[in-house]
C-alpha cells in the first residue's frame, strides 16, 4: 500500500500547507490561550461520551466510571464542558473508540492506510470509521449549519494544537511520510497495550 499511501500523503500534505495550516495558524493568532482552551475543552467533553460507552465495552469499569464522572462535572460545573473542572478534581481523560475496542477483543490492526483529508489509520480503524462517526454527538446535531459549524471548528482548533509538534517534523524528518507513519502505528500499539506493549517480535525485550 506504500505507493497509494504517499500519494495521499502528498495530497494531504498540500492541502494541509495551503489551507489547513494557514487557517490553524489565523485561528491560533486570533484568539486568545483561553479562549482556544475553552474550545478544546468543549470537544474534549463530548468526545468523553463516546468514550465512556466504548471503556465499558472494553471491560474497563474504572474507565468507564472516570469518563462518566467527567461528562457530568464538566457539563455542569464547567459550563457545558468549556472548563475542564474534572481535571482539577484529578478524573483522568480515557480517550477510546470504536478501533479502539475491536483492538481490546483482539482485531488485529491491518495494513497501515493514509486517508484523504483524515490522515493516517489502520484498515481496523477504517472498518470502525462509521460507527465512530455514528458515534459523534456532532454528527446528530440536527441543524445542518450548526453541524458543519461543528465539524470545521473542531478540526481547525486541533490542527492548532499539533501546529508546533507539525513544525517539530518538518525540522526533523528525512522522510515525513516514514515519520508519521511509524509514530502513529507506534500510538496505535501503546494504546492497544495500556501503554505496555510486549517486545516485537526481532527485538530485545
């Protein structure tokens, strides 16, 4: 797949360049730390939901209980999840999604894959791609503006995010696309493994 997966790199890379990095980089100059915190926050806080009901798929009661207790103080006491006030009571973040949980039962990961506009992923994150996205509470939002509104938003305040970790790359790697690939697919086994992945096969343990 390496042949189809730099060509969408590319494709990605020159978009990202053009439109997305520029528009991170306006949004970053515009609006002030904590404004950008109270956005990244609020999506943070729905993410939770999805989280929650995939940590108890998994089994993982703990997690499933902190992501609750998130969603509730951070609805509530944060002001609809602008201020992540459950962090300050020490209720960690247990990010998880569908891919995630078929890897949890044993799905194997698959080929790595580049995708248009969304990047990096496995084929198993490909396959849970729709029900993650079914998942989303933007993607119920019932009014269409708002929705798009949603989506654009999130997507621009997260490449925000990565903007000095992008630059970290550019400043670093010989081969952007070998880069990305082996850091993602190296994410990718961490959180399969809670962190702990066994020796791969070849190396030392």
């Amino acid at each position: 797949m390496e042949s189809f997966n730099r060509g969408v790199f590319s494709f990605n890379d020159g978009l990202d360049r053009v439109v997305l990095k520029p528009t991170a980089r306006a949004y970053q100059a515009t609006l002030p730390d904590w404004a950008r915190k109270g956005v990244g926050n609020f999506f943070n806080n729905l993410e939770d939901v999805w989280s929650a009901l995939n940590n108890g798929l998994q089994l993982r009661g703990q997690e499933m209980g902190d992501s609750i207790g998130r969603v509730m103080v951070n609805s509530t006491l944060g002001l609809g999840g602008l201020i992540d006030v459950a962090s300050d009571l020490s209720i960690d973040r247990h990010p998880a999604n569908f891919g995630l949980t078929l890897g949890r039962w044993g799905v194997s990961p698959g080929p790595y894959l580049v995708l248009p506009l969304l990047g990096p992923a496995t084929l198993r994150e490909v396959a849970a791609l729709p029900i993650d996205q079914q998942g989303s509470l933007i993607t119920h939002v019932p009014d269409e503006a708002t929705r798009t509104t949603l989506t654009l938003t999130n997507v621009v305040d997260t490449r925000a995010r990565y903007l000095r970790a992008g630059d970290v790359v550019d400043g670093a790697a010989l081969d952007r696309y070998s880069f990305t690939r082996d850091a993602y697919l190296q994410r990718q086994r961490n959180a399969d493994y809670d962190g702990d992945p066994p020796p791969e096969e070849g190396t030392e343990p």
